[in-house]
C-alpha cells in the first residue's frame, strides 16, 4: 500500500492511502468526536459528529467517509466545527430520555452520592453508607434533622407511589455513626498552608471539614462562643438536639482544626492582621445575621416586637423568656416564623398566630414544619398584613390590612395588594418579625474592598472566588438566606478551590448531566408502571400534647428494620453507562444543552425480555451500530430499524425473537459497540 502525507492541526502525519480521516487522525493521537463510526466497519453518516475542515474542500466533510490525499490540510477542532458537534449533539439529546446520574443527587446541593448510599443501607453496610455520605456533607447528623430534602422532591419513587425517605436514611447511618463510630476522615499529610474561615455556621464548617482533609492548618474564628451558626442560634434544639451538633463539630476539632470563639472578622482581626498572621486563603461563612424590622407605622415606638432571628438567639443563650398566657403574633411564614411560633408554644403562650401577606400556598416554609405548627395549635392566618403598630398599655395594637393576590412579581409568586378599606385592629402582646434577614458586612472597608450586589458578597458561582483572589466566600452572606445544605456546599466547594488556588490547578470542567425532563412533572409515568408499590417508612415522632412541653426532639430516628425496609423502596436511578457512554463525554466537551430544542419524546418502555441484556430504547440515538455489528460482524443479522422518522427504534426484526433460544447467539458485541446507555449488560 502507498503512504500519503497530511497535516491535522498544523502536525505533518502520513497514513496509508485509503485510510479515512478519522482512522488516520485517531492513529496519531488526536480525537475526533464520533458516534457511530466502528473501526472494524465501513463509515454510517448517522451522527454527524465527525465533520471537520479540509482546505479546498465545500462545507465541513465527514472525517469517518472522507479518505486521506497526498497534502491534504485538515483541521478538527476550529470554533465552526465544534459549533456544528453542539447543535448536532442538542440535536440528539432533545429526543434522548434518561437520566445520567440520580436525579436525587443532581437536586442535593451537595451532590451527595444517594442511590449508592442507600444500597450501603439496604445491605446492612452502614459504615460505608456514612463515608459515601462524608465525601460531600461533614454534618449528616445535622442534615438528617434540618434538610429542606430538595432532593426527595425530584425522587423517581413519587411517580410510583411516595418518595423514598432519603433524610431520614441519611439521618439513619449518621446516627448509627455516632453510636458506633465515629468515623474520622484519612488527612493528607500537612501542606505547609494556612487557611482562616470566619464563622463556624455550616459553610464555615464544611470549608474547615474539607480544607483539613486537604492536609492544611485551619483556624475558624467565631463571634460567638460556640459553634453552628443558625444551626444553633436559629434553629431549636426541638428540632436539632445540640448534643448532635455538638458531635459533628466534635469531628472537626479532631481532625486538628482549631476553633476560636468569641472572634469578631471587622472588629477584633481582618484581612491585614491574619495576612499578617500568615494565612494563605480566607473562607467568608459570615451567614445573614440581621432580621428584618416589620417596616410598619409606630413600630419604633412599641416594646415587646423581636425579629425572628434575636428571638431564638436570645432563647439558646439565655434561656430568660417565659410568655406563659400571652398572645404571641408572629408576621411571616418562612422557617425562622414557624421556628419562632413553635417556640412560643413551647415558652407557655396561650395562642400563637402566624400572619402572612400570601395565601397558605405560597408559605416558604416547609410544609411538614406548617403541619407540625399546628398539630401544636399555631393559627395560620393568610393574606393579611401589619400596617400600623401602637402600645395600648402592656399590648400591642396591631392594625391588619386584608390582602389579596394580584400579578405574580420578580419571584414568581402573585404579589400581594392590600384591599383599601379592610384594616382592622389585632391585639398581641408580642409581636415577633420573622420577614426575612440580610446581611451584616459592616467588616468591608477601604482596605477590605469586598466586591457586593445588593447586600451579598459577590463570588463566583463555580469556586467561591471573590474579586480578592485569596478570599473565598459562600452560604447566606452570599446567596442572601438559604439552606444548611446550600451552605455546606459552598464550603465544600470553597475548601476545593482554595487547595487548587494553592497548587495553581484550573477547576474541572463539571460533568454533562442528562436528566429524563426539568422537573419530575415533565417526566412520564409509563417508564416506572412496571414497579411494584411499596410502603412507606415513617419514623416514630412525639405526640403533639407532649413535645409542647419542652424542647424535646419531635421527630425520631429509624430503626434498623425501618431503615432497610425503607432502602428496598430506592429504584437505583441513574444510567448504568454513565462512566462510559460517549454521548455523555461528548455532550460535556461541547457543552451541549438538551433543552436547546424541543425533540419529539417517545414513550417507549425498558425491554427486559433478553436474558443477557437490557434495550433501553429512549435511549438510543439510532446510530445503527448495533444492527450492523450483529449483520457484519457477528454475522447473525438478528437487530434492524423498525418505523421511519423520529419514531424508528432498533429492534429484533421479529418482536420475541430476541429471547437467547432462536438466532441470537449471545456473542454481547452490539451492548460492547452501543455508544449510549440503550444496551445494557443485565
Ligand atoms: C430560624 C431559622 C431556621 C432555619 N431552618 C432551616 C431548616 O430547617 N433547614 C435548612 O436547611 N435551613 C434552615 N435555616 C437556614 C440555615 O440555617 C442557613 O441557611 C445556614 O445556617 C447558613 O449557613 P452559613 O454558614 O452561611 O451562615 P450561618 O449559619 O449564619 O453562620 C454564620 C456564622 O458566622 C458568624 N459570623 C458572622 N459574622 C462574623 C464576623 N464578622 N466575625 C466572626 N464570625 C462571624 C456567625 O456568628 C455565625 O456563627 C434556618 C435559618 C433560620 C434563621
Ligand atoms: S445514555 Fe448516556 S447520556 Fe443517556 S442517560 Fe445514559 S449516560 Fe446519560
Ligand atoms: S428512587 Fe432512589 S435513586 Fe431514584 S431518585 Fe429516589 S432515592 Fe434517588
Ligand atoms: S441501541 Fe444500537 S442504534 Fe441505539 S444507540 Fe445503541 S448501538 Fe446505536
Ligand atoms: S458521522 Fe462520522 S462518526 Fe458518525
């Protein structure tokens, strides 16, 4: 055979005459992305992946078809090309259905690894269960109690019956933890770096968690004199006992993270003074501290009105209220109001009353706390509003306007207009504002010149890198209030990209996701009816006429019974490819968007009737590989298209025949050659 020479990105190359563009440049290294062209076979033209640029020739030619000639010029990765691999892989995804990993761990702000912690669960392995879990959340003990569980919301198992218990499971195997353990992480061996977190809420704390791992020398410096943040001044001890948060940061002093309290950043250090204490990084957790005022007539005037968050402050440190007989009104419906009005109750207060601008739907809070507020007698009174406040002796005279629910604004609930006329007079004598907190960042300065936007930190989203390169921020100072669990991944998030920032490496580009539709509505039904219903686990919780009594924990942990049977219910989602499929790897190279088009989605349900492999034809991107590797190579010729357009499907040319008794010979070549997740080994 003759050799011809070619040059592919400016590198001069010979090959063999004959051999395709493609097979010449993947000999010398360089990867041109392609779906449906095998080696052993002649080129398909399905994906179209493939094209690249040759001098004098029209349009973007196929790489797989086209054959190397003396002098050809080629280049493979111009920013026309890649734009066409895009649009073609958007092309493919808008009618691929799946989900590439657990939709359960693409909700968790953490990412936590659910489907396989749960399995550890199922199998009785707790310990690797509470390490998995470990890998992306230090306070699973905590979580397991506070989690907003965004995560069970999107949980396949609701599309059959009732979401799986996934807190709870966490909650399980970090309690088993605590009993049996506890398990303390591998540190890497020391660094030589120095990094200062400044408050020990839980973006603090995990950014301490991660960065000791790293094997760097951590001091967290703490206003307060303990730990937790709004763990511990927010949120009550009924809710999350402080033995267990106690526990987790337990953890931390004892993987050689040192804690001191009683530190004011802005007051007592700042960036100068621990500069100059030889810190290499700083980790902003700073939270959002201040509450709202009501923002209503007469208030300055009137004693007796807390915000939410001095509230609940002034209960964990001093323990000095008691409004045994009072009429307590609290103006919100977050989770700091429904904290607040559950803690009243538990403070003796003869009625406790929720008031809030919207109707019950739109209440931010969770609506297990809403059940549970008034399970304890809590009043929920919607769609009205404080606009006047005045003493009327020891009560507070508050003057309610009526509301009703106009366009939706900015957040995308209706806003609430008040109904002219409607005002009329509620008498309380205290008065609690949980409408929402902001941030106090009175620490930026001339010399401390923190980028902000509207209150917030600015940092970037990615690494929690601020407009000072050695000062990372993340949790409420930056989001404005969140989530415990939204705050534990930014520290986690932080404490990576500070030891990058160390070692001068660039951030990983993150992994192309596919999910089987944006929110679970959008996903159908059909593809879970062969799953068979089971029961749910509940945990065992104290009846409400006791918990008002005291600050005892509500809501218990499962036993071991409840925790496996509960484990059994998990439908391990996520595609069986995920580590290797080729349109995944591709779609992340391009950055490809599936929601870039709108594709023709077919309902077209698993085919588990072949004893060695499972069809999953919603996935399948109709390459043709797998038809003509059992006609070419195997030689069977058992796979074919079926319909025309966008309904074709690979199937066995007769329905049943691909039972493993008639032709097919079992050789597995077609799931080896399937670039995708649609054929999978049993
Ligand atoms: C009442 C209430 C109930 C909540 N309930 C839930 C729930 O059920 N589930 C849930 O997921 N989330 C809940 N949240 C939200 C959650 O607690 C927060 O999103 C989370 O704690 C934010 O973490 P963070 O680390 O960003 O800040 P924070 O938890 O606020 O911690 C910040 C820390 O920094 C310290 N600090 C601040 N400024 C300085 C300074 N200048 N120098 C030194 N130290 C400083 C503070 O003292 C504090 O310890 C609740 C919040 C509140 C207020
Ligand atoms: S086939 Fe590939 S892209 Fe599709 S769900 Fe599976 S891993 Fe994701
Ligand atoms: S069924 Fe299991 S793997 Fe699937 S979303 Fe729910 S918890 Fe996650
Ligand atoms: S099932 Fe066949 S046609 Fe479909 S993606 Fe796999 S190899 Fe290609
Ligand atoms: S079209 Fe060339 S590899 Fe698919």
């Amino acid at each position: 055979m003759s050799t011809v020479h070619f040059t592919i990105n400016g590198l001069q190359c010979e090959t063999e005459k004959g051999t395709s563009v493609l097979q010449a440049a993947l000999a010398h290294g360089i990867e041109i992305p392609n779906l449906c062209k095998d080696q052993r076979m002649e080129a398909f033209g399905a994906c179209m992946l493939c094209r690249v640029e040759i001098d004098g020739a029209r349009g973007n030619p196929l790489a797989c078809a086209t054959p190397v000639t003396e002098g050809m010029v080629i280049r493979s990765e111009t920013d026309a090309v890649n734009e066409s691999r895009r649009v073609c892989l958007e092309l493919l995804l808008s009618e691929h259905t799946g989900d590439c990993v657990a939709p359960c761990t693409m909700t968790c702000p953490a990412h936590i690894d659910v489907h396989h912690y749960i399995e550890h669960i199922g199998n009785g392995e707790y310990e690797k269960a509470l390490q998995l879990i470990k890998q992306q959340n230090p306070l699973p003990s905590v979580c397991g109690r506070v989690c907003t569980k965004p995560c069970e919301d999107e949980c396949r198992r609701n599309l059959v019956d009732e979401r799986v218990g996934i807190n709870n499971l966490k909650r399980f195997a970090s309690d088993y933890d605590r009993l049996h353990g506890p398990y303390i992480p591998e540190i890497s061996s020391a660094s030589g770096k120095k990094i200062a977190v400044i408050g020990a809420g839980p973006s603090g704390l995990s950014c301490a968690y991660y960065s000791a791992i790293f094997g760097h020398k951590v001091t967290v410096f703490e206003k307060h004199a303990n730990p937790g943040g709004m763990l511990r001044y927010g949120i009550p001890s009924y809710r999350l006992p402080r033995e267990i948060l106690d526990f987790e940061v337990g953890i931390i002093e004892k993987m050689g993270v040192e804690f001191r309290y009683g530190v004011e950043f802005g007051k007592d250090i700042d960036y100068k003074k621990l500069k100059a204490m030889g810190y290499d990084a700083i980790f902003l957790g700073v939270g959002s501290q201040k509450g709202w005022d009501l923002g209503c007539e007469g208030e300055d005037r009137c004693s007796r009105i807390y915000t939410g968050v001095d509230f609940l402050e002034r209960v964990e440190k001093y323990n000095d209220i008691d409004f045994t007989g009072l009429t307590v009104m609290v103006v919100g419906a977050g989770n700091t109001a429904i904290d607040a009005a559950r803690t009243s109750v538990r403070l003796g207060a003869e009625h406790v009353q929720i008031i809030y601008r919207r109707g019950r739907a739109e209440m931010p809070a969770h609506p297990e706390e809403i059940h549970a507020a008034e399970q304890e007698g809590v009043e929920m009174v919607t769609l009205t509003n404080p606009k006047a406040v005045a003493m009327d002796g020891e009560t507070i005279a508050v003057t309610l306007i009526d509301m009703a629910l106009g366009e939706p604004d900015a957040s995308g609930r209706c806003r609430p207009v008040p109904i002219e006329g409607s005002d009329h007079l509620c008498m309380a004598d205290i008065v609690i504002a949980a409408i929402g907190q902001t941030q106090d960042l009175s620490f930026i300065n001339d010399e401390f010149q923190l980028k902000t936007n509207r209150g917030t930190i600015v940092a970037d989203s990615n690494t929690t890198q601020t407009n000072l390169p050695d000062v990372f921020a993340g949790g409420d100072a930056v989001t404005g209030p969140a989530t415990a669990i939204q705050a534990i991944a930014a520290g986690a998030k932080g404490a990576r990209s500070i030891d990058r920032f160390f070692n001068n490496q660039p951030l990983p580009k993150a992994e192309y996701d596919h999910v089987m539709g944006k929110k679970i509505q959008d996903v159908s039904p059909i593809y879970y009816e062969g799953e068979v219903k089971k029961e749910k686990q509940r945990p065992a919780e104290l009846e409400p006429s006791v918990r008002i009594k005291g600050f005892s924990e509500v809501e218990l942990t499962f036993t071991e019974e409840q925790a496996k049977a509960e484990a059994l219910r998990c439908l391990k989602c996520g595609c069986g490819d995920a580590l290797d499929c080729q349109l995944r790897k591709y779609s992340t190279k391009y950055d490809a968007n599936q929601f870039a088009f709108e594709g023709e989605k077919h309902a077209k349900p698993l085919d588990t009737s072949h004893p060695v492999f499972v069809r999953d034809p919603k996935k399948c991107i109709l390459c043709g590989t797998c038809v003509r590797v059992c006609r070419d190579i195997a030689g069977v010729n058992m796979i074919g298209f079926l319909y025309r357009g966008s309904g074709t499907e690979t199937v066995p040319y007769l329905p049943g025949m691909m039972t493993g008794e008639k032709s097919c010979e079992n050789c597995r070549l077609c799931v080896e050659a399937c670039p995708t997740g649609a054929l999978l080994f049993k």
